[in-house]
C-alpha cells in the first residue's frame, strides 16, 4: 500500500517550531509523548549524510519534561530510577531508567537536577507524570508532579558546537558531556545541555517561552547558513548505527531494564530506595535469558520494518529484530533486537524471517562501527 | 503544505485489523494509546452518510483496557474514579471519569465490571495503567494492574444489531445500553458490549485472541454484504454532531471533569472515596468559569482545525474552538470549544477567529439537531 497520512488534531500536539518546519518541506511525522515528532526531510539516506558532515535543527519537544519541585523531589526521584543518584549534583543529566516493581521499563529518561529539590525528567514516549504523580500521591510524598511547557531544541552533527558558540558565546563550549548550564539568549536565561538523541554530538536546548522559541530557532538556523544547516530530526539509521533504542519499538513494558541493556546504569549493589531494583537484583543473580543485540542483515537493503521479525538459530526461535534499515555506509543493514542469551556474543549466526524472505544475520557490537565520528 | 505521511514502526502497534483494513484502502491514520486508529476510509462525508444509514466494522484496538484484578480491585476502581460506583454491578458498563487531585482530567474511560474483583477500563488517550498501578503501589493495595491483550472491534450504524444478530445470534438483540454479555464465536466467548464512540447505535466486541479477531472481523463484513457494510472509523463529523468530546483534543489535563461537562457522571453529594472528588465539590460550590460548549459557525466549510481557534464576545476573549468541521446534513459548521460561563446558553452569540478570518457562531445545543437517528 501507499504510505497512508497522518490525521492532524489538536491532540497530536503541535510545537513553536511546527510552523517552521512545515514550511521547510518534512515529509514524515510520527507521534510522540502525543506531540508530532518529524522522521523525515529530504529523505532518511540524504538526512542522515548530512547529520553527519554538518549541523542540523531538530525539533524535539516531544521529549516532554515531568517536573518534580519540593521538599520530597529527591526522594522521589531515586524512587522513580534504579540509576544511584546519590553524588548526582546540580548542573548534571544522566540516563535515568524508570521501571515498575517488577522491573519492566516504564521509560527511559534524562535526568537533569535543576536545584536541590527540583529534577527534569526528559521523557520517551510513556505518560510517566502520571506514573511519579500518582507515587507522589499514593505515597503522601510532599512534592509537585507536572509537565512544564518546556519544547526542547536539539542543535546536532559535528559542527553543532560552532553554531551553539555563534548564538549563545564561546562559554558554550565548556560544557561537559551530559552536563548543562543556563546561557542567555535575548535577554533570556535558556537551560542548554550537552545531551541529544545522536551520536554526532551537540546540545538539547530548553525552551521555556514559546516566542522566544522561534526566535531562538532562526537564530540557529542563520548562525549555520555558511555550514549548509538544515532541518533535521532523529535518523533512523544514525541511531541505530549508534545503538540508540527506542522505547516501544526495541524495547517496552513487557522487558526489564537488564533485559534493555542498561545493567550499568543500574545500582544492583548500592543501597537506593527505587521501585523495582530488588526485582532487578534477582534477575541479576538468577540470570538473562534475553537481551538487546545488535545484527548485521545480509543481502539488500530491507523493507521498512513496522513488526518485529522472527529470529532463528538452527530452526529454533531465538528471538526477533524490532528495528532495521539499510546503513549506505556500511553497505549492509543494521538492526536492533531482542535475543535469546547464548546468541547474543558477537559474531553469532542468525536467520532472520523478514517479509521479503529469510536473510543471514550475525550479532554485531553496537555501536556499529564508525557510528560515532568523535 | 500538503499533509504529511506517518512514518510506521512498532512503536506506533499495528493491530490484528491492519493488514485488513490496510488493503480495504485507509486514507489516513491518527495515533492513539501508542496504537495506530484510522480516520478515514473514502472520506470523512462519505464515510458520514455510510455510517448515519447503514452498518461499518471498526478498528478499535486503540481502546486500550486497563485491568484490575484481585481482592482490593473494587477499592482501586472507586479510588481511580468520581463516579459513584456503589451499585455498579458485574455485566454494566459506565462512562467513569478519571480525575487528578485537583479534579483535572486525566482520562474519560468506559469502565467494566468483569467480576466482583475484575474490572476493566477501557481507555482514551493517555495511560492510565501507569496512574492506577502507581496509586496500587503507592498505597499498598492488593490488585494486579495491567493492559491485557485486548483489541475492542466496533460494529456502528442503525444496521448493527441485525449484523451482531447474524454472527453471534439473536440474544444479541436483548444486551441493553451500556451492558454487555458474554457470546460464544467459534467456541470461544468474547464480551459484547452495547457501547460505541457514535450516536448510531451499536456494539464493542472485546477481542482477547488475535487469530481468531481476524476470522471475526471477516465475519462480520460477510454478514453485512446484504447491508454494503465497510470498513470505517470514529467520524469527526459525526462524533462533534453528537457532542462526544475527544479527551486530548476538547478537554485535556488543564480542565477539571466539571468544566469537561461531566458533573453528571460525578458524586458530587454521595460518600465515595474518590481522588478529586473533594476537588470538584469545591468547584461545584464556588462555580465554575468555562465549560465545554457546542458552537455552530457560519460561512463556508471551516478548514481542519489543528490548533485551538479564539473565540471572542464583544471583542474580549472568551475561549477556543478546539474541534470543528462542515456538516453536509446541517449546512453548517459544528463544533466543540471550552467556553466563558456567561457565554454557554444555546443561542449566545460569539466570533470564531478562523485561520481564514472572522466568523460569526452560536453556542447550540449539544448533541446537535439530529445527530442521533434512534
């Protein structure tokens, strides 16, 4: 079938930076935190070449931020991550994964401590304000739950610092990786962070004014003419190659965090009081019996992969691939999926069933190589 | 700009009616509850009549259900809503606002009662399994909660009972509004509903097996060839002409269940242990100061409304048109809008501020002329 379109409503949220982005021409929305997020400009091959020779704009204020302000903040924010946020000073983000008391994913944030009792929770696509204010209320927690109008910015690609430095000063550069820092922008004090959904580098930019928004996005636009800037958005092939999951495609409810991968940034040793990190704790002790890997597919490119595919080994099920595209760079497709343990060392052979037919795989490391250019 | 494509991942869950409805044709999709629903099958006027004379199949999977089950599953429900559920019995349904300790919305669901300890909601677009499985833990309760997999298929228009009838008999005929009964397809019972998102009458079917939701949805539309049944969908015509709210879309997190127009789905004299019932009795007591309004606005066909539209009163502001379309059986615009008291009485002039310009409007009755048919 043709790629059917998408109904807008006001429900599927619009941003600042919609107005703009729909006059530079995006071909593909998704949905998101249920906010439009664009997939598409030129074509996913062209985007992604360009991400990584230049710089572009995207806009992600899907990534909704979940505000928790007051005396109990702290609490409740080790409450909400099995990340040990014991040393986890002000001015600092970190991959925050969020799970139930079983320890299946419920989302995986960033974290940034704005004040002592004041934390930004950077939200996938799941309704977590309704997960941490519910805790706050079941729990008589003394803390405000709320998602702020706050639409992040990303400035990505290898020469996003340039740009940054160009419209917010040289200071822009000091900031550390996963570090963030308050810089003026006509007058205006703008939370910009070393973070973005990309391995390319750049900054997460915090919008907090919807004008100034706008304002702030030609300035970055304009700032990057002699670079040839862009529009852009997360690439489905960049992110893969880097790694990068996606909650609800490569991994959901149904997988713990340890399942996901994300064992490091889980405290299976320190003494934290977060839902779900006893459960983690067993899992860890009895053993994986699955887990998130990466594969190269052989033959042609592959169709788009909207289902997980069937993954096999010697005839038997293994497991399944829930995202892959064609990588023109390595010439070959790259994938994420979840695989059963014994397969997932790389260098594994699998078979995948794709739509158009089985195809040779083998586990690779992720990131794929060459993913980062730093 | 022309409308922009979806891009399709698992993120965005297929159901077991994609494949079918994808090849009877769907023009357009929307994303709900991270699931994909159709909006439009030949197009919205012609889906309209279809729907207004005759019999569709829809693909409701969207609706997701969220199940509490075990001995403090009734405690849970009452708790997660303002309605009064003391005399709620198994084999009802109820429409059971869900409400923030402010009495703000935060979902507008069909609650059904399964058993004495089961019940199941069945959600519009946000996820309450995150909010009512964090008060569960928050407050210690004894319920297991979580969204089964459950695809509710709808069978709308004045011609479906005669089609229920053919596939799952005539006791079908005896279901009574906003119950449901359990019938037997293929030897496996399902539950059926007298439920639907239209004011055309008709039934929801709860599908709990994928397989076997393919061979009924095949059923159904070979039991409707008699009647030219199709494939169809939630109608924004219709549904604005029978004033049923999209919560996301007319109400949202920022309005309370009084100014939703739900004070009387709220227990607002009885004794029930509710979040935010203390809330909207304080609201009721002080008086409220918008309310949802439908509003007919002259002119031509308004164009698609994206964004929330002013609506002024003597060139002060006095709320938005939040959901609008041409009615081709009205000859006019209809519409929905949060609206200043003072501004709601049928027949209250205002000025709609449209994209393309000025209209004139008048707040109308809700449901509007004619909507249903029954």
């Amino acid at each position: 079938m043709n790629a059917p379109m998408i109904t807008l409503t006001r429900r599927l949220r619009s941003t600042p930076f919609t107005s703009r982005i729909e006059s530079f021409g995006v071909k593909t929305y998704t949905v998101y935190n249920h906010m439009l997020l664009p997939t598409q400009f030129i074509g996913v091959e062209d985007d992604y070449w360009h991400l990584r020779r230049s710089v572009q704009v995207w806009d992600v204020s899907c990534e909704r931020q979940v505000e928790l302000v007051g005396p109990d903040a702290a609490r409740l924010a080790q409450l909400l991550t099995v990340r040990n946020l014991s040393s986890f000073a002000v001015g600092r983000c970190a991959y925050a994964p969020v799970v139930d008391h079983d320890g299946h994913l419920i989302n995986d944030p960033v974290l940034s401590r704005l004040a002592d009792d004041r934390f930004w929770l950077s939200v996938s696509d799941s309704d977590v304000v309704l997960w941490a204010g519910a805790l706050a209320h079941g729990l008589g927690l003394d803390v405000k739950v709320f998602e702020p109008d706050v639409w992040p910015l990303a400035v990505q690609g290898p020469l996003a610092e340039d740009v940054a430095a160009a419209v917010f000063g040289e200071t822009v550069r000091e900031i550390r990786f996963f570090r963030f820092a308050p810089l003026a922008f006509e007058g205006h004090e703008l939370l910009v962070a070393r973070t973005g959904w990309s391995a390319q580098g750049g900054f997460e930019i915090y919008v907090d004014d919807a004008e100034l928004g706008g304002a702030l996005y030609d300035a970055l636009m304009k700032a990057g003419e002699q670079h040839d800037i862009r529009p852009g958005c997360p690439n489905l092939i960049e992110r893969i190659e880097a790694g990068l999951m996606t909650y609800g495609s490569d991994v959901t409810r149904d997988d713990t965090a340890l399942e996901a991968g994300l064992g490091r940034y889980c405290a299976l040793d320190a003494p934290i009081d977060a839902i779900g990190i006893e459960a983690l704790r067993r899992q860890a002790s009895t053993g994986l019996t699955r887990q998130v890997a990466g594969l190269l597919i052989e033959g042609d490119p592959v169709p788009a992969n909207r289902n997980p595919w069937p993954v096999t080994a010697g005839g038997e099920m293994v497991g399944s691939v829930t995202s892959a595209v064609w990588s023109p760079r390595l010439g070959a497709n790259v994938a994420l999926g979840m695989i059963a343990i014994g397969h997932t060392p790389p260098g594994s052979n699998l078979v995948v069933q794709a739509p158009d037919g089985e195809r040779r795989a083998v586990v690779s490391e992720v990131p794929f190589p060459g993913a980062s250019q730093r």
